[in-house]
C-alpha cells in the first residue's frame, strides 16, 4: 500500500528578551522555499527534509512537501508570520486530508508567538482542528526544544536530535518516518510521555561532545531497543524564553504500559536535576580572554575566542562590542573577528572602494546594555560582498545561505566581518567565502556558544570561551524574567523539588 505523507519544516527558536519582532520576511530572508523548491535546495543535505525525503524514497510515500522554513533565532515571532506560514501547512493539510495518511513536521520547539506561548503547539492544534485525532503526526525537534505537554498530547511521534551541535537533523527526521511508517501500517499506535524538571536549561545547554549529556544519549539509543519504545529525546530546553513550559525534559515515544517508560524518562530527568550545578565551562570574562589570546604562541592552529553570550544561534544581536574592545586593547594581531552585525555600517562600507581607510561607528546600536555600546574605529576596507556563501561543514554542508550585505574591515591587526543579517559562526565557508582564512589566523573571535565546534575546533590549537554580557549570558539571573514558574533554577539557586 503506497501512503501519502504531507510534510513541512517551520522553525523558530525564540529569545523572548530580544526586542526585534520576527516577521515573515525575517524566514523569507534566511531561507524559505516551498514545495518543489525545498526538494531541490534541502533535500540533499543536513535538513529534517533530507530525512523526511529518505523515508518516501524508502517506502515509496507518495509526498507532499508545502514548505521549509527557519528564521534566525530572535524575538517573538509576529501573527502575520505565524498565520501565513503555520495558515499554509494546515491549508495544505485541508486540501488533502481526504487522501492523506500521515503527517511529517519538521519543528524546532523553542517557538513562541506574540500571541501565544507555545507556537508548535498552536500549530499542532490547528492542524489537529482540520485532520482530526487519529491520523498520525510524527514531529522533530531541536534538542533546545521547551516542549509543552501540549506537544506531546497532540503528536503521537517526537524525535528529537541526539547531537550539540546539531549534526544528525537527517538521520533523526529518518527515524521518526520509519516510526510514522509502522505507524500508517497499523503496527503500532505510539504515543508520548513527558518528563520535566524546574529549570531554565540543562546545566551545560545539552552538549554532548563531553560531559554528562554522553552517558545519558547512550542510555537513551539503548532503552530504544526496548519493547513498545520508538525513540527517547533529551531535551535541554531553551533558557531565555520567558515563558511557563520553560526547562528540560525527557521524552519517551511508546506504546503499551506507561510505568516502565515513565520511570526510565523520570530517572534521566532526576540525572538532570542532580547534576544542574556540574557546569563545564569556564567563561572568561573578555578582558581575560584578550589577555589569554595575546600570549598564544600558535603551533596547531589559531586560538579560537567563542563569546557565547552574543550568540545570534541563541538570539544575541550579533552587535556586542565588549569583546572586540577588550581584543583592540590588547593590540591583538593577526586576528579574525566575526561576525559584527551592523546593518547600517555595511551600508556605510559598500559606500567605499576596497582599499580605502574608513572611520565609522560600529556595533552595539540595538541595546548597548547588552554587550557594549558602539566603537569609533578606523580601519582599511578589505572587501566588500553581497554576503552569500554555500556552507561545507558537517552542520550546513551545501546550503546556500546569505549575511546580506557585507563587508571586512581590517582594524588594527583584526580582519572584522561586518555583515546584515545575524547567524551563528558554525562554518567555515562563513570567514573564506569573505578573503579571511581562519585556519591561518593566530587568533579567531566568533559569535556561537556550541555549534561553532564542529568546524572550528579541528583547526584550532586551543579553544576558550567568553561572556561578553550579551542578550545570551550564561548569567540568566541578570534577565528579567516574569513568566516562568516559581521557583526555578538556577534564579532560585536554593530551591529543592
């Protein structure tokens, strides 16, 4: 029997402290295609599609794809923009239900709306309004998911990535079609239970290239081994939305008897709890990692700087000034920095000829509160681009993405990229595609707080990391919280369960 499949990918993680709206043509501006289009552009690489992709070619799914979507991680996500892209999966939904035998949905989780908390949620509500409750939904998220028992309630399938960073969207969006599979067959009738703790994130963000985070995913793909259990998903949720359904939670996609899946997710969510003060990281402040940087004598590779607290993957600006300030200071040389998000000073270079000395305001114009105010440099314009680069690396191989208008401005003995659109540093085509090679540097500041890892730390000689005090701080207390629940850790660092 061949099943028809609808799916789509709609992404948003919210930073609900971010006072930028996301509108709709901030996805469109990142990437957003729909139907054939996607296939072409996404199909083929690292993406929920590319999975969902394998799973039609895999059982011959008839295969109906309306959209793939993601917007840079940001503030709340406006109606218009949730009612035109959300409005078009459920009226594709509508159209074909009479055919349709199940639903694959490519999501990230952290979505919050300025109209709702709980944006995949909303999402699923309404899709569920027009198909009913019995065709199956089988749904994929980022490990940095808040997932709501609404979620859980609404789609019968939740897979969630197993890496930080996030290197197997595929592989994941994969299992949960062949889960939705057995489910279309009638071999199965999964669902999803839920277990959370009172906590803004899992104490080190849910990184599983060393810490705890390893111990439990293995744990994790093993109790998938069981009877009756489909997929276990580890979520170390996503601390700087300001919202009720906040934290970490484990999940466990099952069918027959609740109690042992429920006591198997409640002991990794107690591993959770008892290890929330056992963080990895030391974060320096910037002035220190100037200093740290200033001394490195490069044997292996370039030194690289994460400042994790104006991470735009996060929903930082991208426009914090305190580190490049802290690196100038310092008379840092041989130096790459990237990147600086500053529309208006790359409208300003694109005004200039390559080769010219340049004197502008830079950075820190959204809210100097977070991160430093704006710095008066002076430097030699090294380049200037439309901004486009095709990733290659194990995170964004082959996609073809933009930083808008761009510019590199050489300050002192620093090459600054100065870009339009904010994203994470998680690539290494995002320095090359713009004349600055990272792998010959001695020094590299990035914007990113895990994702840059997978590029960077094989080039590097030494990796530290920063706060820089930023919208992403890992001081969560100097935010101002007002909807999460009471108490919380770590704001209510004493707090018992």
């Amino acid at each position: 029997m061949t099943f028809t499949v609808l799916s789509a990918e709609f992404m948003h993680e919210t930073n609900t402290f971010n006072r930028n709206l996301t509108d709709y043509d901030a996805f469109m501006e990142r990437f957003g295609y729909f139907g054939a289009d996607a296939i072409r552009e996404l199909g083929d690489a690292n993406t929920g599609l590319a999975g969902f992709c394998d799973a039609e070619r895999k059982y011959g799914w008839k295969h109906i794809h309306v959209l793939s979507t993601a917007a840079e991680p940001a503030g709340y996500v406006t109606r218009d923009a949730f009612d035109r892209l959300g409005g078009a999966i459920v009226a594709a939904a509508a159209k074909h239900k009479d055919s349709l035998d199940g639903i694959a949905l490519a999501l990230h989780g952290a979505m919050v709306t300025d109209f709702c908390e709980d944006g995949e949620g909303e999402l699923l509500e309404r899709l569920r309004q027009v198909v009913g409750p019995d065709l199956p939904i089988a749904i994929t998220l980022d490990p940095h998911a808040n997932v709501t028992p609404k979620m859980c309630a609404l789609a019968n399938i939740i897979v969630s990535y197993k890496t930080y960073p996030h290197i197997d969207m595929r592989e994941r969006a994969r299992q949960a079609g062949d889960i939705l599979e057995r489910t279309m067959k009638g071999e199965i009738r999964p669902r999803t239970l839920r277990a959370h703790r009172p906590m803004l994130d899992e104490a080190n963000s849910g990184r599983t290239d060393v810490g705890p985070m390893i111990e439990r995913m293995a744990k994790a793909v093993a109790y998938e081994k069981e009877p009756g259990v489909f997929a276990v998903s580890i979520n170390a949720g996503f601390g700087n939305a300001d919202i009720w359904d906040v934290g970490p939670t484990v999940l466990v996609t099952y069918e027959g008897n609740e109690v042992p899946h429920r006591a198997f997710a409640e002991g990794l969510a107690d591993d959770i709890w008892e290890k929330r003060f056992e963080v990895i990281n030391s974060f320096m402040t910037v002035e220190e990692a100037a200093a740290v940087a200033k001394t490195y004598k490069r044997q292996n590779g370039p030194i690289i700087i994460a400042d994790y607290a104006d991470n735009p993957g996060g929903g930082g600006y991208g426009d914090s000034t305190n580190l490049l300030k802290a690196m100038l200071d310092a008379g840092i040389a041989d130096a790459a920095y990237g990147p600086m998000v500053d529309p208006e000073a790359a409208r300003q270079l694109h005004k200039h000829k390559v080769g010219e000395r340049v004197r502008l305001s830079l950075g820190g114009k959204t809210d100097p509160r977070f991160g430093g105010a704006p710095l008066d440099v002076e430097g030699e314009l090294k380049l200037v681009s439309d901004g486009s680069y095709v990733g290659d690396g194990p995170m964004v191989g082959k996609l073809r993405l933009s930083f808008g208008p761009t510019a590199v401005l050489k300050v002192g003995g620093i090459d600054i990229l100065v870009v339009t659109e904010p994203a994470q540093m998680l690539d290494l085509q995002q320095f090359r595609a713009f004349g600055i090679d990272p792998a010959a540097k001695t020094v590299v500041a990035l914007k990113s707080m895990q994702h840059f890892r997978a590029a960077f730390e094989p080039i590097a000689g030494k990796v530290i990391v920063c706060d820089s005090g930023a919208l992403c701080t890992t001081y969560l207390e100097r935010l101002p919280y007002r909807n999460v629940p009471r108490p919380i850790f770590p704001l209510d660092r004493d707090m018992r369960l």
